[in-house]
C-alpha cells in the first residue's frame, strides 16, 4: 500500500504502546475519556485506507488523549467538557453553528468551553494531536495562583469563550513545552501513579494558563534579563518558609524577606519556580505532611500532622492532599499502622 493511503504521523505520547487499526472503533473509545459527548467518527474518503492509532492517560481529573488518524471527521452532541485541543501535525476545524476554528500544528490550539453545544471536527489530512480534558475551575484556580489573586477573585480575562490559541507569544512556544511535557508522558505512558507524583498535571494547567492569557501571565519583564541578585532573594525567601513552615506565612512578610513588592516577588516566584509565593507554600506543607505522615508514630493523628504542617483547617488539609496525592490522609497511616 502507498505512503499516502497507510502513512500516520507520530503521536505526541505513547507511540510503542498504541496499536494500529483500520477502523474508527478504537479512536472514538479512546476519545470518549475526554469527551463523553461524543457520537461519531467517520473515515474521510476511501474507508479501507483508513488508519489510526489512539492512546488515553487520566492523571487526575486531567485527561491526555493523544491520536494520530487518517483524514476523518467527528461529531459530538451537547458538549460540556472544557477542551483543549492541539495538533501536533496537519490540523483540524471544529464548527459549531456559525463558529468556525481552525488549528495548525505548531501555530494554533482550539480551546473549547463546551456550554452544551452540538459541534464536529473534520481533518482533511493524516494528522497527529493532542485532545486534553480539563476542569475548568482548577484552570480557573491556576490563573489566580500564578496572578497572587485569591480564591474568589475575578479572572482578568474570560475562560468562558471557545476560540483558537496561539502557541508562540513573544518568541516564547507553548507548543515546545506541551510537547516536552508529552515526552515526560511516554515516559510513564503505563504508569499514571508516577505522573501524578511528579505533578504533570500541574505542569499542563500553568501551560495551558499561559497560553490562554500571555498578556496577563507572561508580562515583559520576564522576557527582560533577570536581575543578578533574584536567586539569591528566591533562595532566602524559600528557606524562610521551610525554616516558618507551621507558622501563617503573608505574602506582606515574604516581600519583607525578599527586600522588593508584591509584584517582583510573584514574577521572580513565576520565572524561577514555575508557581506562585502561595502555591509553592502550599506544595512544601503538602510534600512535609505526606513524609510525616508516612514515618508517623503509632498516636499520630491526621490533625496534629496538619497543624504542625501549617494547615489551619483539617478539611482544607485533607481535601487538598488527596488532590495532590491521590488518596486521603487517614489511608496513609492506615497502612503505617497495618
């Protein structure tokens, strides 16, 4: 058979594990873990030239679909899901009513809100992509953890409208980093317990943050030479906290510590770190409680552990470890004590 009619591009992850078929059976499971809604995938063309391989990791309540197809088309109905959709080679147009987006590997991404709306996809070429699910309100959250905004803070910009992203912003390419982050995926394509301790997840949504507002989380000053002395600042702020760590810690103390405002502290934080002030706080409680919890002597509790990790509120405390850990904290000393 020719290139033309066999040929697939390489999937962003997971290529030794994929198997190829010549149905559209496979992909339309596959994609079904990121969009539930969906009804349909039909071969473009001459059907008995079709080929796809399709592969699905869920870490979390984040979901990677990666699929390399020949040239088919995709219907679904009522569509809540909050996707982002990126093509690692050729493209893809969703329409939905008079809407109409187009992506390119390299250039563009879709970003679809959903809101229940019918739509499909038709890609007239072989392509290879990527399809990520998200939760709409941890992106939500990331956007404010990355700004220094509290919890309830209104968004500087709207995450509620389908429209094309652009991957590159002032020479800086979402696109490489989405496409590193995926090499880390192959890596433990069988393995989502590992991706989730090392916190991929977390690596997408600040990816995908920031491909959606540059403007707002990739001001200029971070593509300015950085000052000689932030290192050092960073570093006497990070071993401020651990040394602080069960104490409440402002961010108007941490500015004390790093000698500069609010503002310098976030971008100085984002630049080197990857998070804001806050969220590397949180991390460092999370990443302590969990070693603490796992040598606790036989009276420990998950309380005390909480407190003396700085959390104020076991519920808080719980909620946000079995988030980041996938499990609660009582099972932890429950195998500790078994």
């Amino acid at each position: 058979m020719s290139r033309s009619s066999s040929w697939l591009p390489t999937l962003p992850f997971g290529e030794a594990a994929a198997r190829i078929s010549k149905d559209t059976s496979g992909c339309q499971r596959a994609l079904s873990e990121a969009i539930p809604s969906l009804r349909s995938c039909d071969p473009i063309g001459n059907p008995d030239h079709f080929r796809q391989r399709t592969i699905a990791v869920r870490i979390k309540e984040l979901c990677l679909v990666a699929s390399a197809t020949s040239a088919m088309s995709a219907k679904a109905e009522r569509n809540d899901q909050t996707l982002l959709l990126v093509p690692f080679h050729g493209g893809t147009t969703l329409r939905s009513g008079t809407m109409s987006l187009t992506s390119a590997a390299g250039k563009t991404a879709i970003f679809v809100r959903g809101r229940h709306r019918s739509g499909d996809t038709v890609t007239r070429e072989p392509r290879s992509s990527l399809c990520i699910a998200l939760d709409v309100s941890r992106l939500a959250n990331t956007v404010r953890d990355m700004l220094g905004l509290a919890a309830d803070a209104v968004l500087p910009f709207d995450l509620d409208r389908d429209r094309t992203v652009p991957l590159v912003h002032a020479g800086i390419s979402f696109d490489t980093t989405i496409r590193r982050l995926c090499s880390t995926v192959d890596a433990h394509v069988r393995q989502p317990t590992m991706l989730m301790m090392m916190g991929i997840d977390d690596s997408f949504y600040r990816t995908i943050a920031m491909a959606l507002a540059p403007e707002q989380l990739l001001p200029s000053v971070l593509t300015a030479v950085e000052s000689d002395d932030d290192g050092v600042r960073i570093n006497r702020v990070c071993d401020h906290i651990k040394a602080h760590i069960s104490e409440p810690l402002t961010l108007t103390h941490l500015e004390q510590v790093f000698g500069r405002g609010a503002r310098s502290l976030q971008l100085a934080f984002l630049k080197r770190l990857g998070v804001s002030p806050t969220r590397w706080i949180r991390d460092q409680r999370l990443d302590l409680a969990r070693q603490r919890l796992e040598n606790a002597e036989a009276e420990a509790s998950v309380a005390t552990i909480a407190t003396g990790c700085g959390f104020s509120r076991l519920s808080t405390f719980s909620r946000e470890y079995a988030s980041r850990f996938g499990e609660a904290p009582s099972k932890v000393l429950e195998r500790r004590r078994a």
